[in-house]
C-alpha cells in the first residue's frame, strides 16, 4: 500500500512536470528581437507584414526607441507585456537606459499594449490621443487577447495615457526636443498624433503611413489620409519610420500616397459611372497591388469604405 502511495505520488508529480513544461513557458515566446539603427541615436524593430497570429506573438507594429542622454523615448510600445519586456532588454544592450517617455501614435493595440512593461518598470509618462483614455478601461479586451493565448498575453493590461494630446506639443527630454503633432483630421483614426524630431529631421507617422503592405482603412478617411500626408510633407525630413514597413528613407511615402490616390481617383470614377455598393469591390480592383503583403485580407474592404466615404463627396 505505501508503494502504491509513493507510485501515485511520483506519477502525479511527472504529469505535473509535464503539464509545467507544455503550458509553464506559454508566455515565453521568443521575438528574436534585433533593433534595427534608422538614424543617429534612433533603433527600431520592425513588426512582421502580416496579420497577428499566434505565430507571430502579434507582432506585426513598428517600436522605435529614442536615446537621449540619460533615457530613452519610446514610439508605440507594441503588441504585449512579453514584447516589450524583449524590446527593453535587447536595447539594454546598447545602453542601459530607463525608459521615461513613451508617446503613443494612435489607438489601435498593435501599437501600446506593451505599456504595461514600461509603468510597472519604470512608471514612464505616457503621451496618447485621447481615444485610447475614452475608448478603453481596465476591463477591456482589445483584439490581441483574442489572438494570443492567456498566458502570453500575462502581465498585459489596458495602460491609459498620463497625458492626453489634443494640441500641438513641445516636449524636451534632456537633449531631445520633440513636437507631437495632433493631425486633427480622420486619417488612419479620427486622433492620429505624428511625432517630430526637428534637430534630426525625423518624422514618425504611425499608421498614416504604412509601405511594404497594404494598410487597413477600416477607422480612417481616404481624403483625410491624403491631407494628412500632405501634413506630413510640409516637414522637413530625412528619415520618416512608418507604423508598418522597413522602408525610411524620402520614398516611404511613396506607397501610401500612389494607393490612396489611385483608390480615390478609381471609386470616384466609378461612381460616376453608376456603380453600387454591391459591385464596387468587383469593379475597383486595384490590382497594381495584388502582390503586396495583406492585399487579400484588406484591399476588398478598403474599396468598400472608400466608396461609402465619397459616394456624397464633393471635391473641394
């Protein structure tokens, strides 16, 4: 009998074991994180050019870090807790820096649900539009919870922003002066902030500018997206890191603008030639892009949107 004991004892500690090992290290996905050198004092890791899966750990949203003289900035904080926790110790390499500020682009959660690393380690200021502090508390779930499973996505909750921007503002953080600029039009969302950098002439746009991959316009404006480049351009700038996409240089703009302006200039002609809603997508193809990243998942319902937003429209 006490054998018999010892052997239930011993089996149910192997399965915990096994249990422990399976499921124990969910949440360690490894990233494989590499910051990438855009500019002087300037690393990003660029996210995947896909949909977020399981396979990807959500990761699919440019973080960029800052390197002032005795912090870091950091541009959206991407997917989870796990993620930046990975960023953060991959740029502790570099230097060893706490991070003090993070300004958050716009709402959608690619782009900040790794705030929770950065105010539990080093309760940093968070700079966002205010749609992140009216449209989430700490019982939402935004849609990476649905992606990733329970244990990767530990440690991750809604981080709302110390300071909501609404106007154009002046920041300095010790040898950094940055202008978070407010694009007050509906471009990628109804509160996009850009965030300029005049000393290097670096310019991030968060999701108004997407290249390597079509975008989603699911919350955004066709015309508010060309004005908002148009913004964007009235800068002067060397270096522009888009919300998706590798490409920084005077063309990552490029893909962006010719999109917007050929699905402006085909729906408009369409509509003009008497086509509906029901037959706008097979009609406005936009086949030019067929083989960029995401062109399946998106592009139908992009024409879609863009029809409802200029079946009225009035060209100013």
């Amino acid at each position: 009998l006490i054998n018999l004991k010892e052997s239930l004892l011993m089996f149910k500690k192997i399965v915990f074991f096994v249990l422990f090992c399976t499921f124990g290290f969910a949440s360690n996905f490894d990233y494989k994180l590499k910051p990438q050198k855009v500019s002087e004092n300037i690393w990003c890791f660029f996210g995947k050019t896909e949909v977020p899966s399981k396979e990807n750990g959500g990761f699919m949203a440019n973080s960029c870090y800052i390197k002032a003289k005795d912090s870091y900035i950091l541009i959206d904080t991407g997917a989870n807790y796990n993620f930046a926790k990975q960023a953060y110790e991959a740029m502790q390499k570099i230097e060893d820096l706490k991070v003090s500020t993070i300004i958050i682009t716009h709402e959608h959660d690619d782009h900040w649900m790794g705030n929770s690393f950065y105010k539990d380690r080093f309760n940093s200021t968070i700079y966002a539009p205010k749609s992140i502090n009216e449209n989430y508390n700490e019982n939402s779930k935004p849609r990476i919870f649905e992606i990733l499973d329970k244990n990767e996505m530990e440690n991750t909750k809604v981080i709302k922003a110390d300071v909501v921007v609404s106007d154009e503002k002046v920041i300095n953080i010790s040898d950094k002066t940055i202008k978070i600029i407010p694009t007050k039009l509906t471009a990628h969302t109804k509160d996009d902030l850009i965030v300029y950098l005049p000393d290097e002439k670096v310019i991030f746009t968060g999701d108004i500018i997407m290249n390597q991959r079509v975008t989603s316009n699911r919350d955004g404006s066709v015309i508010g997206t060309l004005k908002a480049i148009d913004l964007i351009n009235s800068y002067d700038w060397n270096t522009l890191i888009a919300g998706h996409g590798t490409i920084t240089d005077k063309k990552a703009t490029d893909f962006t603008t010719k999109y917007f302006t050929l699905l402006k200039t085909r729906v408009l002609e369409a509509i003009e030639a008497g086509i509906t809603a029901d037959e706008i997508s097979k009609v406005v193809t936009m086949d030019d892009f067929k083989d960029v990243a995401m062109f399946d998942e998106l592009n139908s319902r992009n024409v879609f949107d863009a029809f409802r937003e200029l079946e009225f429209y009035d060209e100013e």
